[in-house]
C-alpha cells in the first residue's frame, strides 16, 4: 500500500489537500466512468485518491496514438503535478513544446511581419503548461491509471444509461449490466449520456468555422531553405492572423515534429469528428494572398484533418433526474481551440467531483454530485466565452491599431484561468454550496 500511496502522491507530496500522509479513508463510494479521454482518465484517478472504487468502460478496443496538438493550462498542470510525486509532469514535459527562448511570434497575414512576440511566462514547475500530441499526452495519463490499478475495460461499448434513487448504472453491448452509486458520462462530444440527462438529444449547430489540421515529420521542412529555420534551433511557434482565418504553426520535440492548425470559416454542416481526411488544394485556396511562408510549410505536410467546428449552447444540466449521473468534459461542454482550455476544463471536472463525492460521503451521493454542477458550471462557461473572443480579435484585426496597442493582440493568460487550483477551490467553497443540496 506504500507504494500505491507514493504513486497516488499522497506520502510526502507537497499537494496542499491530499497530504496528510495517510492513506485516502475509503468512502466507500462505487463509480462506473465512461470513457478513457483525459477527462475520465483523470476523474478515475482523482476518485482514487480522493478515497472511492472506479472502473473504467471504453469503447476503443485498444489504445490509439490518435489526434495532433492538445494544450493544457497550468490550471491543468498543477492536477498533473499532484500524481506520482511529479513524475507524471516530468514525462510528459520531455515531449511537450519548449518555448521559454522562443515564445509566440504573432505575424500580419499577408506580409507575415510579426506584429507582436509574445514572451512565455517564467516556468512555474509546481503548474506547468503543456502543448504536445495528444496521443502520446494521452498514453501518459493511461499508463499511470494503468500503474494505480485502475480497470480500464477496454472494447466495451455504453449502449444505456439507467438509475434510480439508490444507484445508476450503465449497460454494455452484449447486454452485460453494471451497477454503481453513480456513473460520470466522460464519453466525449457525441455523448450517450447526455441525452439521458437531458431527455433529448441535443444536436450540435455549425460554428461557421472549420479547421484543417496536422501533425507531420520535420524531413521536409529541413531540406528546404525556407522552412529549415523553424527545425534547427529549438522549438518554435508562429501564428498568422488575418481576417476570418488564423493559421498557428509549431516545431516540437527540439524541432524535430511540425503540427500546424488553420482555422477558417466553413459553413458545412456534418458530424463532430476527428478524423475526417481534407484536401491540402483546400488549404492553399484558403491561403491565397498570404504570406508564402505559410505555403511552404503546408507544402511539406503528409495529410491533413478537416475538422467542423460545431457549436453547441451550453446545456440547462449535466446532472440527471435522480442526480447520479453526471456529464464531465467534451460530454458537458465542448471547447473551440482557440481557449486552449477545453482538454484542461475537462480535468477540473474530474478533480472536483472527486471533491463533492468525498465530501457529500456514501449517503449524499445525488447532492456531492449536484454540488460538482454547481462549483462548475459558470466557470466553464466563462472560459468557453474566452476561446469565441479570442478567435474574433485575432479574424477582426485593426492592424494599425495594433500598431499602436501591440499587447492588445495577444493570446489571452488570465490569471483567474492559469492559476486557478481546482482542488483547493472546491474544498473551500464545497460547504457553502452543499447546503443548496441537502
Ligand atoms: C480520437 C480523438 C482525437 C482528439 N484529438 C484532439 C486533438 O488533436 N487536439 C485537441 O485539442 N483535442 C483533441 N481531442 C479532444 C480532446 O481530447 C478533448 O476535447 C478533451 O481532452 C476532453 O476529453 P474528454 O475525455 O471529455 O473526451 P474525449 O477525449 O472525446 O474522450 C471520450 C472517450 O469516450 C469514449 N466513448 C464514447 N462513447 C462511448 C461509449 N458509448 N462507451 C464507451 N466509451 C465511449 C471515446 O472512445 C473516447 O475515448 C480528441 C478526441 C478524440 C476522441
């Protein structure tokens, strides 16, 4: 058990809740998560250490190296930190951007003069930030589930929600029934389980925007003259800036990986995916008049994803009649890229109603679970307004403002996101918003 505290951080951690030193009193508290995503990855292992049994259901029959670029806040880092005495943050920044010497060089679309540089904040090592690939991030965060014991049940597949006042439950394919004190529905954008706690489905609109992404080699971009800069000296990250389209554009692992992501306006209705492949002659259409430099690049990319930006309004709830099911992560509230905050959002999730649960204890299940809606559900929504407000100042430029105000066009690093401890936030006001509840 020693061990499995040490793992957990809970022995000698610097963690300022979890670290009496003891090992996490059982609540006997039973959840069943659906899905394997950062966000109930990350719910199973902040139920652990708050002290309650997990098992995990994914439908994916095995573990897939699979998306591009994620971030992750330092309001995101500093959960990561917390696991395993911070071994977890040492692995994943060792294939994370590195931009202490560059920063973000944000550049006028068609002339691509870089209009303002962007310094990245001193590295706080107790919340670091993260940019990598999401797959390899994602192996991470699995592997140490994996390490804590945690069942992850893969190839099975939620077809049905259910519960009543005692206890919530899911069915799998094949018809196998299981049962818990609650379920978290983390099954992503196409969620299953929010048209159970809704009572319909609630069917995404087009945000007018799309994105084509990619993740590639830097082979290429070394063997030609124009592009062998961004590969050679460390990493880097640039981003151009037009009117109703943006293009950012990083070198990661000391240069050796290129990912780049175009947002543009795209009124196509279809199904929120990953993986639907794009055209590279779309791209070059839509980088027509714009600095070269931005060909060159997409010159040397292998395939692209053409990603549909849906929109969806923010749900009444995320918690179901008899408050035993709850919605966590992209299942409750999906992001737009540009918050760089939406794989983040779903961690604090995870980490506060591990909170409420512990706190409501066995007997108050419905009421932590309510309370986890509650600590949210503004926050998000206020940080969701973020990733829309970003995304119009940079499509909306007034370049010879920014002459003037170069600041003005940064990438937003508000301190009540960045540092804000999610941990400590729902212990502190857990007591005041239980009383809703009870
Ligand atoms: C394949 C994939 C690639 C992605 N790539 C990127 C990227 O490159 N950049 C980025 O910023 N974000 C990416 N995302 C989204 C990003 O991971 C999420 O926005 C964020 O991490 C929040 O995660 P989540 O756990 O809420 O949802 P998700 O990461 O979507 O995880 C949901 C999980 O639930 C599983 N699931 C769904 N339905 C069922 C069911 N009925 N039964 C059992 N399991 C089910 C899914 O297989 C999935 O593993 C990707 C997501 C996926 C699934």
């Amino acid at each position: 058990m020693g061990a499995l505290l040490s793992k957990l951080g809970i022995m000698g951690s610097t963690n300022p809740i979890v670290a009496d030193g003891a090992e996490p009193p059982s609540s006997g508290i039973k959840v069943i998560i659906v899905g394997a995503g950062f966000g109930g990855l990350t719910a199973a292992i902040e139920c652990v250490r708050q002290g309650h049994s997990v098992v995990i259901y994914e439908s994916f029959p095995e573990l897939k190296s699979l998306g591009d670029i994620i971030s992750f806040g330092s309001n995101g880092g500093r959960i990561f930190h917390r696991w395993a005495n911070g071994s977890i943050t040492a692995k994943m920044r060792a294939i994370s951007i590195d931009l202490q010497n560059h920063g973000f060089k944000i550049r006028k679309f068609d002339t691509g003069e870089v209009i303002r540089h962007q310094l990245s904040p001193p590295r706080d090592l107790e919340a670091p930030t993260f940019n990598g690939h999401r797959g390899e991030l994602h192996e991470i965060v699995f592997d140490h589930a994996k390490e804590l014991g945690i069942p992850i049940e893969l190839g099975k597949r939620v077809v049905r929600y259910f519960e009543n006042e005692k206890e919530a439950g899911v069915e799998l394919e094949g018809g196998e029934m299981v049962r818990a004190d609650m379920v978290i529905g983390s099954d992503g954008v196409r969620s299953k389980a929010r048209t159970l706690v809704l009572g319909y489905e609630d069917k995404p609109k087009s945000s007018g925007y799309a994105v084509f992404r990619a993740w590639f080699s830097n082979k290429d971009m070394i063997a030609d003259p124009r592009t062998k800069e961004f590969c050679t000296g460390g990493d880097t990250f640039n981003g151009w800036i037009g009117p109703d389209v943006h293009f950012l554009f990083s070198t990661i692992k000391n240069g050796s990986d290129c990912c780049w992501v175009l947002t543009h306006k795209d009124e196509h209705d279809i199904d929120e995916s990953w993986s639907f492949p794009g055209k590279l002659d779309d791209v070059y259409k839509v980088l027509e008049g714009w600095d070269p430099m931005c060909r060159a690049i997409v010159e040397k990319t292998p395939s692209i994803v053409d990603w549909k930006l849906v929109y969806r309004d923010p749900l009444p709830t995320w918690v179901s009649k008899e408050g035993r099911i709850a919605l966590l992560g992209d299942a409750a509230h999906p992001f737009l890229p540009t918050s760089a905050q939406g794989a983040t959002q779903a961690l604090e999730d995870g980490v506060t109603l591990a909170v409420t649960l512990k706190r409501a204890g066995k007997a108050n299940v419905p009421a932590g679970v309510r309370a986890y809606q509650d600590i949210r559900y503004d926050r998000v929504k206020k940080v969701q307004k973020l990733g829309e407000a970003t995304r119009d100042m940079w499509h909306k430029t007034d370049f010879e403002k920014v002459k003037k105000d170069p600041k003005s066009i940064e990438l937003p690093r508000e301190d009540w996101v960045m540092k804000f401890d999610a941990e400590r936030h729902a212990e502190e006001v857990f007591e005041k918003v239980m009383k809703k509840f009870m």
